[in-house]
C-alpha cells in the first residue's frame, strides 16, 4: 500500500520531468535538425525539412530523461550505498596494480603485434597529453593554481627549440633543457603579477597571458614567421646518429645494420617522449613526498595557515608556476621537433582548455587518473574519427558522463605523503580544490 | 620577569575605525598572559597585528628572543613566524584534506627544506634528507602523542571531532618550536571536560614538559571562557572599545571596578562618558 503511494508520484514526477525535456529537446532540434538547406539541382539553395528526425530526436530525449528521473526515484527510495560508491574500494585498491601494467603496455608498445605506424603516432600524441597533464597538475592539482593558459609554456618551449635551431644551429639536445629554462622563467614572469589573485581573476589573467604569448608570436613576423610559421625544424639525433629514410653515413640504420626504415624514427620520437613524461611525473611524485610538494598541498587547504606557520606563499607559488611551465617547455620543443613545423595556430586557446579538461577529469592532483584521462581524451578523439561530427557530441557526452558519476575526477582521492601506520586514501569531500 | 613580548602605544585603524588605540603592555617569559575583553573590543585585530597579518597603523611590536629584541611590525608575517611566533586561529585553519602527520610535518617546512636543499637535493635522493624527515616525524609523533591524537595519526584532519582539531592545531603551532605560542580562542567549542584538559596542556607547554625535549614556551591568549582564563593565567589584559582598561594578576583583574564595568555594563551617568 505504502509502496504504492510512493511509486505513483514518482512515476507521475518522472513523466513530467521527460515531457519538459522533450519540449526544450524540440525547442533545440526544430531548428537545427529539422530544417535544413541544401543545393537543388539547379544550384539553387531550397528548404528540406525532416520533421520525422525530430520527431524521433524527442523521443530519444524523452525515453532517456524518463528512465534516468526513475532510476533517480528508485534509488533514494532504496537510499542503499550508489554504483560509484560501492565500487570505489576497489578501483583505488587496484591502483596499484592498474599503473605498473599502464606503464608495461606503454614500454611495450612498438613491440606489440599489431602496433603500426599510425598507432604509435596515436601513442606520441596520448603521451604528450599525459606530459601535458602532468605538468598542468602541479599548478593546478597540487597548488591549487587555476591556470588557463597552460598552452603558452608549450608554445614558449616549441617557439625557443625552433628559434635556437634555426638561428643557432643548436641540437635538439642542448635546446631541450633551454627550452625548459625559458619556459619556466616565462612561468615565473607570469607567477609574479598574478601572486595576489585568486580562483576566477587568476584564471582571467592567465587566460590572457595564453593569447598575449600566442599574439606575439602571430604578430613578431621578422622573428617567428608569423603565420606562417617555423618550417624544417631540426630532428632530434639518437647520440648523434640521425634518422635519415635512406640510411646513409652516420645514421641509426647504417650503424646498427638495420634496414633503413621511417619506423625507426617514430619508435624513437616515441620512447623520447615516455621517458620525458616519466621524468615529469617521477619528478612529481618525488616532490609530492617532499616538504616543497607538501607546501603546495598546505597551500591549496589553506594559504592564511600556511603563512602563520612561516611558509613563504610567493616562493611556493613562484615554484609551481616555474615547474608546471618547464614540463610544458619540455613537452614544446619535443612538439617541434616532432612536427618540424610549428606556427601559433598549434598553441589557440582550445589546448589549454584540454589539458585542463585532461587533469579535471582525471582528478586534481591524480598522477593516475591524468594520465587515463587522456588516454580516454586524446585516444577516445582518435577511436571514434568514423563517427566524423558526432564525435564532438561523443565527447561532450563523456565529458559530462565523468562529471557526474564523478564530480571530483576519475581518481578524486588524496594518498597521504607520510604515515606512521598503513597510508588510506583520503576521500575527495576532504580536500580541498583551491581557489587561487 | 623579562618580558617575551612588549607592545608599546599598538594603534590600528581601518579607514575610520579605530580598532585597538595605543595599548601598552608587556607578555612575560614563561608565562601565560590572557586577553581578555567583550566582543568587539580588539583582541584579534591585536592578535592579527602580532602575527603579520595586519600591519599597525602605529606602535611597535618587540620579540625579546636570544638576547636581542625583534621589531615584529617591520616583518612580513611569514617571517614573523620564523622569528618564532606560532599562532592559531578563532575558527580552526587545518590543512583539512591532509593527515594529522602531514599537518605536523608541513609546519616544520622550514627545517625540512633546509635539510633538502631547498628542493634540489631531495629530488636527487641526498640522503641529508632521510634524516631530517625521520627527526621531523619523531617531533611530530611526539607532540600528537601530547596532544592524544596519536591513534588518529593517519587520518585527515578534516574527518577529527572539533576539540581533537583545536588539539591538532596547537600540535601544529608547537610543533614550530616556537618562543611565544598566540592562541585564539583555544576553548571555544570545547565541553567543560575538554576545557580543563586543555587548561592542563597549556599549563605543561607553558612548562616545558608537553612533549619530550620541547622547551618551556611563553603563552599569549584571547579567551572568552573565564574559568580557563582565571585558572591557567600569569597576567590578563582587559580591553575595551580598543584601549587597554587594565593589567595584572587574575586576582586583581576579578576584584578590578573598571573590568566587571564593562563586562557587566554601568550605571546610567557613565554611558554618556564611554559614547
């Protein structure tokens, strides 16, 4: 009886809620689905119409937002622990696991059967993403440091390897330490005025550091080309032996006898950039233990506390902003060197807004979820290249999916640095997100 | 006795607002001195210019520390906790999503960093470091097992009841090694019970006897709980609207006309005289 009386309004709820989706959903369609322009045989432009896809579009919308007001109904009646809740003990027990088999597939990689030209390009593409992320989560994860113009340490790094390659005849080797100098120092030019400025205004004035570096770049034609941009860019050298395609003196294939081979150079480019993204998060995690990384911990809980106990807030930020940039100069000059070609159109705004998608989603602070979460991304972007324009919706879809089945990112909990007994991770509804 | 801290003529003004005016008093080596006061009457804008967060209009501020005074206005307030002024705050500042340990720990940054070489040396795996961290561990340990939090040692903070994080809070100002500990309201919240424990706790900081090889550590207090504030304090300094309305041992302070006047309001023909 009393389960009746429950049952009922919930389903009536759940009716109603679909019906309003349905109409915001023929509100959206109408216009973009339903009418649509093309080319008569004439050449002239008429109207079609497709009443039938919207038609089917709020059905869609209307079945789906029916089924998920439900299961909502139905679970608070239940009020038993949830999916993710239920799941979570394990997938942060099996971390454990689940990084040193991520890490054994990414050594293995060009060694696996199947493994092309293409997939390790794919490869070279996720794992300069999970650079990226990494780099990123310092300032962000770590610190605490809203940054949205992450994109322009990248552009600083790529701009100074091709510059120092071009005009100085420089290696790929000298320039790749240079490259991250300079991306760092540029990190602590923007760390300086920004020193005061917390969570909305810090991100503002980032964001607009991104595009000033990215204009400059676009508009300084005698030095970087414009939009044109820097072509025939140096590639890097294995100990001095090049990758030439036809061997040749004083190349890899000539000197281990192998057959000349352009896969020689991709298997290179892509060990090259695991052991850079290694070194960043190795450098990481070393700091995460160490009384800076936990500084930058202290200072995104609580900056007001971390001063009463005698911690420099300017120097600890300085340094998270220096550091973050210079894993992003790393990653820059080894875009460049892999492209051969770089111009601003490579460092828009849109990549900062990925990077930062990659370390929201994958947890503030989780070297882990980071890296699957651009593995997901980055990957995910490339699997679904058949679905052409949808994949933007795929996308978007996921995105939204994560954030809510998990708020806080894929690996949202904090593993303490130290311990006296076992180390338990800390839930994410502790810790705090920073605002600046 | 020697004075830890002296205030001389402290004024502090926001815009308008005079918050604290010309209040002069001196703290004393190895005692517990209490301010007191009803709300509103400046204690924390007092309290906030000792540590650095404000910076006084006029006044000076001296640390007697090693022989030699420390102007603690002209310090920015990191510094001036590294002069050795620790403090805590009226609603618990914690680094809520990091354990009991790390909170110890992140407290004695400064040592620790020192030890790493500033970053560099730790990355490498210098072993300077390992040392360092282990002595930092065992100073925390200590001042959790003084503070009876040890068992919970591993847990955030953020997950303590509240009495266990004001504890958690003084470990943590303590664990600094400090010579004159500021706290903020360190009662409030805290059942009679707990109210007595930690009258016991600063009685011992006081002493030097919390936690083993801590030194005696002088003690400087804003309290509205009178019972703790008569049963643990040297000195008590009484403000109001700003000024100071008296100075001396509790039992002067209790039997003081112009005290219990503001405390418990006065006669008709005198508020004319305060407005």
């Amino acid at each position: 009886m009393s389960l009746a009386r429950t049952r009922r309004p919930a389903l009536g709820v759940a009716l109603r809620d679909a019906g309003l989706a349905a109409l915001i959903a023929a509100g959206l369609f109408l216009p973009m689905v339903g009418l649509r322009t093309d080319v008569g045989p004439t050449g002239a432009l008429f109207l079609r119409t497709r009443w039938t896809d919207v038609l089917l579009l709020m059905l869609v919308v209307f079945a789906g937002r029916f089924l998920v007001r439900l299961w909502q109904e139905w679970k608070t009646e239940r009020r038993a622990p949830g999916f993710s809740q239920r799941i979570a003990g394990p997938l942060s027990r099996s971390g454990r696991f689940v990084a040193p088999v991520f890490l054994l597939l990414a050594v293995l990689l060009p060694v696996l059967p199947g493994v092309g030209r293409y997939e390790l390009d794919l490869g070279i593409l996720v794992l300069t993403y999970v650079m990226l992320g990494w780099g990123l989560n310092i300032v962000v994860g770590l610190a605490g440091l809203l940054d949205l113009g992450y994109v322009a340490f990248y552009a600083v790094g790529a701009y100074s390897y091709a510059l120092l390659a071009q005009y100085f005849g420089l290696s790929f080797w000298i320039c790749l330490p240079l490259a991250g100098l300079l991306a760092a120092f540029w990190g602590i030019l923007l760390g300086f005025p920004v020193l005061r400025l917390r969570g909305d205004y810090l991100a503002i004035v980032t964001l607009g550091f991104g595009e000033i570096i990215r204009l400059v770049l676009l508009n300084w034609v005698t030095l970087t080309g414009g939009p044109n941009g820097i072509s025939g860019i140096a590639r890097p050298t294995f100990f001095g032996l090049t990758f030439t395609v036809g061997g040749g003196p004083g190349s890899f294939a000539e000197f281990f006898g192998l057959e000349p081979s352009p896969t020689h150079r991709v298997v290179f480019l892509y060990y090259l950039i695991l052991a850079l993204a290694l070194l960043t998060n190795w450098v990481t995690l070393r700091l995460r233990r160490q009384p800076l990384g936990r500084a930058w911990e202290a200072m995104r809980e609580d900056e007001i506390a971390c001063r009463s106990l005698g911690i420099n807030i300017t120097t600890t930020k300085l340094t998270a902003f220096a550091l973050g940039a210079m894993f992003g100069g790393f990653a820059g000059a080894f875009f460049a060197t892999r492209q051969a070609f770089i111009s601003p159109e490579s460092f828009t705004f849109i990549e900062s807004a990925i990077i930062l998608a990659i370390v929201v989603l994958g947890g503030l602070g989780s070297q882990l979820g980071v890296a699957v979460a651009a593995l997901v991304l980055i990957g995910g972007f490339e699997v679904f290249r058949d679905l052409q324009e949808w994949r933007m919706l795929v996308f978007g879809g996921a995105m939204v999916l994560i954030m809510i089945w998990k708020p806080r990112g894929l690996v949202g909990s904090r593993t303490p640095t130290v311990a006296l007994g076992e180390k338990r991770a800390i839930s994410a509804s502790m810790v705090a997100e920073g605002r600046g | 006795m020697a004075p830890i801290l002296t205030v001389e003529s402290l004024t502090m003004r926001f815009g308008g607002l005079t918050a604290v005016k010309d209040v002069s008093f001196a703290a004393a080596q190895g005692a517990i001195t209490a301010v007191i006061g009803p709300n509103g009457a400046g204690k924390t804008t007092m309290f906030n210019c000792i540590t650095g967060f404000y910076r006084p209009t006029s006044g000076s501020l001296t640390l007697h520390h090693g022989g030699h005074g420390v102007a603690l206005h002209r310090l920015a307030g990191h510094r001036i906790a590294r002069a050795g002024v620790a403090r805590t705050f009226q609603n618990v500042r914690l680094f809520a999503g990091m354990t009991a340990l790390e909170n110890l720990l992140v407290a004695q940054h400064r040592t620790l960093m020192a030890s790493t070489g500033f970053g560099i040396g730790a990355v490498l795996g210098l072993s300077g470091y390992k040392a360092a961290e282990q002595a930092a561990i065992r100073r925390a340990s200590t001042w959790l097992e003084a503070c009876g939090l040890i068992d919970r040692a591993d847990d955030p903070a953020g997950s303590l009841p509240y009495g266990a994080q004001r504890r958690l809070e003084i470990a943590r100002a303590m664990c600094m090694e400090p010579v004159l500990l500021c706290l903020d309201e360190p009662a409030a919240g805290l059942n009679p019970r707990e109210s007595t424990a930690l009258g016991e706790l600063l009685r011992a900081i006081r002493d030097g006897t919390a936690a083993d090889g801590a030194p005696p550590c002088s003690i400087l207090l804003i309290e509205h709980d009178m019972g703790v504030v008569m049963g643990i304090s040297d000195h008590i300094v009484v403000l109001d609207h700003g000024g100071k309305i008296a100075d001396g041992t509790p039992a002067a302070i209790r039997a003081d006309d112009k005290v219990i006047a503001a405390y418990l309001g006065e006669g008709d023909e005198d508020e004319d005289g305060v407005a």
